[in-house]
C-alpha cells in the first residue's frame, strides 16, 4: 500500500512542479463549481494517475487540480471515489492519503446530503460538525499505517473546532445560510425507505449521504484537519417522503455549489499560516 501511495505521489509531484501542499478539496456529485474559485495551474484526469480509481458516476468530473487561493496552495479532486461504485475502502481513501504525503494540513470536503433535519430546506448549506458511520465500513481495518497515525484515533473532534468556528463566522458575514448537524453516512446506492429515514432522524443524524465519513476517518489517522459542508439536494421527511432523482440531486447541488465555492474561498483566505 505505502508502496503505490508514494508512486503515486512522486508522479503528481512531477506533474505540477511543486514540492507541497497545504490545502486538499474533495468535491463530489453536482458540486464541480466548488473548485471554480481556484487560480488552476495544472489538472490532470484520473485516468493518468497511477493507482488512483477510475470514477464511474454521473455528475463527476475526474479531475485532480492543482491551484491557489491568496497564495495558498490547494490540491482539489473534482469527483470522488464512493463505496457504492464497488470500490473497497482503501480505495475511497487512496486520495486523501496521498494528499497527507503531499504535506496537506487542511481538507475541505463538500458533499451532495439529504436533509433530515424537518427545519432545513433544499439548497441550503449544512456544516457537518460531527458524524455517524453507518456504512458498515472503516478504512482503518487491517494493519495499521503507522507512518499515518495510530491504531485507535480519537474521533471527538474529527470536525476541527477551530476549522468550524471560522467557517461559521465567515458565513455570517458573507449573510450566507449555514446549518449546522450531523451527518450519517449510509453505503447506498439505494436511498432511503421511510423507515430507514425515520431511524436515522431518530439516531440524531440532520443529514444522509453516502461519502464523506470515509475520507474524514482516513483524513483524521492522518493528522489532517478536517471541514466538510454538505449541500441539501433534498428533504427526506418520514411521513411526507418525495421521490428523488440523480438528475434533481445535481441541479439543485450545481445551484448550492455557487455559494459554497465563494464560502470555502474565504475561509481559505482565513487561515492563519
Ligand atoms: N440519501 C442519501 N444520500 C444522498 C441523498 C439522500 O437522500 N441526497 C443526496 N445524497
């Protein structure tokens, strides 16, 4: 594993001519326009990079960007790998550990979800400030990585603290609607029953999706700090359930994306060095 992963980074290193990075972004179905904000010097399709997984879903680009934002360097993966597409957990993962070897310090993951939350609405925008694994999956299992992390790591503030604060503040000022909740992440591909719906609202979860909690859990081994945002592509209310389609689902996230991008890029130009 350690072997692909440095192979993997050595090639991307040779692509964008650059030495590190501070910043990783994940994208995923609908949200393309996140990375939009980014000063884009080199990209590179999936398909060329050794070892990394071939993207097989609608709404995805492909991509690995490299870029900055006020000067701050940011690898950003347009389109990400997910259980459900049959990809195992190491897999769904192999990119943020590549970003650890490339120096990332900050992840931010941005996510297509379904509201839970009956106060929430389609379209808005919802800071992830904890999680629930549901997906039956960690991609910590097996032997450890020891030149990631430790054996057992403590998830209490697998959402950074400080991460959220600013992310909280900054949307205040730019007058952008943030919820706050927490996210159950459910292997998929079929969404929910009602049933189901009512359990996971039940449970404590404000939104469902089907990626995130992998990255994060491999993001946090790594000692990276983690933000995540989902955008509520619709409400999944038990007793009034609506159909959702793949195609609503990315209109409504290319819609959201908008405002995230903006989001995301001024909380970069936040950081303290
Ligand atoms: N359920 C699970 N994943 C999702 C949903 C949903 O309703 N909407 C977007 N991703």
């Amino acid at each position: 594993m350690i072997q692909k992963l440095i192979q993997t980074k050595e090639f991307l290193l040779d692509r964008f001519k650059k030495g590190s990075f501070e910043i990783g972004m994940i994208s995923g179905t609908g949200l393309d326009p996140v990375t939009e904000r980014i000063e884009t010097e080199a990209v590179v399709p999936y398909e060329e990079i050794p070892n990394f997984p071939r993207s097989t879903v609608k709404g995805h680009r492909g991509m690995l960007k490299s870029g900055t934002i006020s000067g701050r360097t940011i690898l950003a993966m347009e389109g990400r790998f997910h259980l459900y597409e049959g990809y195992s957990p190491e897999q769904v993962v192999f990119p943020v550990r590549v970003m650890a070897l490339l120096g990332v310090k900050y992840l931010f993951i941005s996510s297509a979800a379904g509201g839970l939350n009956p106060l929430f609405s389609t379209g808005e925008l919802m800071l992830i400030t904890d999680h629930i694994n549901l997906m039956g999956r960690n991609p910590l299992v097996g032997p450890n990585l020891e030149e990631f992390g430790s054996r057992f790591p403590d998830m209490v503030e697998a959402y950074d603290p400080e991460l959220i604060d600013i992310i909280e503040k900054k949307a205040l000022s730019m007058g952008i609607l943030l919820r706050k909740g927490v996210y159950v992440g459910v292997l998929g591909p079929s969404l929910e029953t009602r049933a189901e719906t009512r359990f996971l609202r039940l449970i404590g979860a404000d939104a469902v999706g089907m990626s995130t909690v992998m990255e994060n859990i491999a993001a946090v081994h790594a000692g990276i700090k983690v933000a995540a945002i989902a955008v509520l592509t619709n409400i999944n209310l038990p007793d009034n359930m609506k159909k959702t389609s793949l195609e609503e689902i990315i209109s409504v996230a290319k819609e959201s994306a908008k405002k995230l991008a903006l989001l995301w890029e001024n909380v970069i130009k936040e950081l303290s060095k």
